[in-house]
C-alpha cells in the first residue's frame, strides 16, 4: 500500500515539474531555485520508493542478490545498504 501510495506522489511531482518547466518556457524565465526545489522532492520519494521496493520484494521472498542485481548492487551491498531500511511513512491504516 506504502508503494502505491509514493508512486501516486511521484506521478503528482513529475507532472507539477512538468507544469513548472512548461510555464517557464513558454514564459522564458524560470523562477529561481523552483525547479531545484521540486527535483529535490522527486529525488527524495524516488528513493522512498526504492526504499518499498525493496521492503516488498523481500516481504515476497526475493533473495538480497535478486535485489542487488536489479539496482546494480551485489547481494552484500544491497544488504548491506537496505538490509535494516523501514519505511519513512506509514501505511494508511487497515479499514475497519
């Protein structure tokens, strides 16, 4: 749930950066430390959403060098980097 719930966020970033960049074109000016700003957030929740992502596909079984291979880690890095990783978020809460 965590993981859909940071994609949904990422895709409301990508598209106000998207808004933002196309309205400083087509006013060619930029407002300064906008952009930065907004591609801070998307670099924070891209890795949040890595972050699930990994907590996901271990919860599923995957093995840490399946993991480490899909983010050109070997299977001791990636423990090494995600091994004790928790969520920053919590999950909503279950419906009653």
């Amino acid at each position: 749930m965590a993981l859909l719930q940071i994609s949904q966020e990422l895709q409301a970033h990508a598209l106000a950066l998207d808004e933002l960049i196309a309205e400083a074109l087509h006013a060619q000016q930029g407002l300064p430390g906008a952009h930065r700003i907004a591609a801070a957030d998307f670099q924070q929740l891209t890795r949040e959403l890595v972050r699930c992502a990994v907590i996901a596909d271990r919860e599923a079984g995957a093995t840490w060098a399946t993991i480490g291979k899909a983010l050109g880690l070997s299977a001791d890095a990636a423990r090494a980097r995600y091994g004790k990783v928790r969520l920053l978020r919590p999950p909503p809460p279950e419906p009653a």
